[in-house]
C-alpha cells in the first residue's frame, strides 16, 4: 500500500528534485509551488482509485451521461508545513471538506521529542474518504498521532496519506500503528533518518524552506 511517485519517472521527480537541490530552495515561492504540484500530481493519482457514478448533465444542445466522484474527501493537512501540498491537493478536489491539525515537534534539551497538538478543526469523518497531507514522512509520530485525532472525529471509509519525501522507518511505523489499509502516496523514498529523526538526504525542514525560520518550541 506504499506507491512511489518518482518510480514513474514524470515531470514529479524533476520537482522532487529542484526541493532537495540546495542552490534552488532559496527561492521560497519556486519550494511552495513545487510542493503544490506534487500535491496536484498525488490528487490526480488518489481520484482513479476514488468510487465514480454517472449522472445526467445538461447541454445546451442536449444531455450526456457524465461520470462525476461519488463521494467528495476529505483533505486534511498538519499546519504550518502542509499548506502548499494542501493547496495543491485543494486545486484539484475543489469541491472537497477540509480538516487542518497542528502537530510538531517539541524538543527536549537532550535532543529527544514529543509530539505536540494543540488545535484541530474538522468535519464528521464518518463513511469519508480521508487524505492527510504532509511535506515529510520521518519518524511517523505526528501522522500517527494524526491520525488518532482525526479518529475521534468519525470514522473514515478510507484513508490516504500523501507527503513529498518519506522515510522507510516512518512508514513502517505508519503502518505498524495504523494498519496496512492505509495507503501512502510518496513523491520519493529515503532510507537514512538521522538520531534526531531527519531524513538523509531528504531536503531539510519543509516549512522553514516554504515559510521562513521559526525558533524552537
């Protein structure tokens, strides 16, 4: 339930490849609208698995038999990182309910860290098509936890995660806690992640390189 957009070899790994590029992430909004492009790629990808009916749309010379989505998602993002994938997610499912969490890391002076949620809003999840949103996939904590948030909110039908880079230790961990079902759609996978849970070689911090420097919660 793992799918690796790069493997594709699309237009998606030359984006992947300009957030990682150090010479290129100065320019913030070139690193946010890269982002919202995976986002529109994944949207696109996560639909042709989404149910479908047919309804009667009018013309003006007639009728036609048109396949629409059945059922409108969910799109949910942590704050502040996953705003651009988000938005680009957003510019495809245009007619979807949105969810926004706020997740990060609290470090400790020994280097160790907590996963902090202070804000959540979202719809009844109940029967919905879910898809969370996430620039990196590290350790797994703050989308597991996420996720159990979300939990309490409904039950969703389905759940789909999509995020730019993943680590292979996250998404086992995903998977570990939150059962195999749920499919994560990835811009690329790294293997490394460093003591203090950064992926290698990654690209850095998401929502610095998007937004600016932040000091440390």
């Amino acid at each position: 339930m793992i799918i690796n957009l790069s493997q594709h070899h699309s237009l998606l790994s030359n984006w992947v490849a300009e957030l990682r590029d150090i010479n290129i992430q100065g320019d913030r909004m070139r690193f946010r609208r890269n982002l919202e492009r995976i986002g529109e790629i994944a949207a696109y990808e996560i639909s042709k698995e989404l149910p479908w009916k047919t309804v009667e749309v009018p013309t003006p010379l007639g009728s036609h038999e048109s396949k629409v989505l059945e059922q409108q998602p969910v799109l949910a993002t942590i704050l502040r990182a996953g705003l651009p994938l988000h938005n680009g997610m957003l510019n495809y499912f245009d007619k979807a309910d949105n969810a926004f969490i706020s997740a990060y890391r609290k470090h400790h002076r020994d280097g160790s860290f907590d996963i902090s949620l202070e804000y959540m809003s979202s719809p009844s999840l109940d029967g919905r098509i879910l898809i969370i949103s996430d620039p990196m996939l590290a350790t797994g904590a703050s989308l597991v936890k996420t996720v159990e948030y979300l939990k309490n909110e409904g039950s969703p039908k389905v759940i789909h995660i999509v995020v730019a880079i993943a680590c292979t230790v996250g998404i086992e961990y995903v998977h570990r806690e939150c059962g195999e079902d749920v499919k994560i759609w990835c811009g690329d996978i790294d293997d490394e992640l460093t003591a203090k849970g950064y992926i290698v070689p990654g690209l850095g911090d998401a929502g610095d390189l998007a937004f600016g420097n932040k000091t440390q919660a």
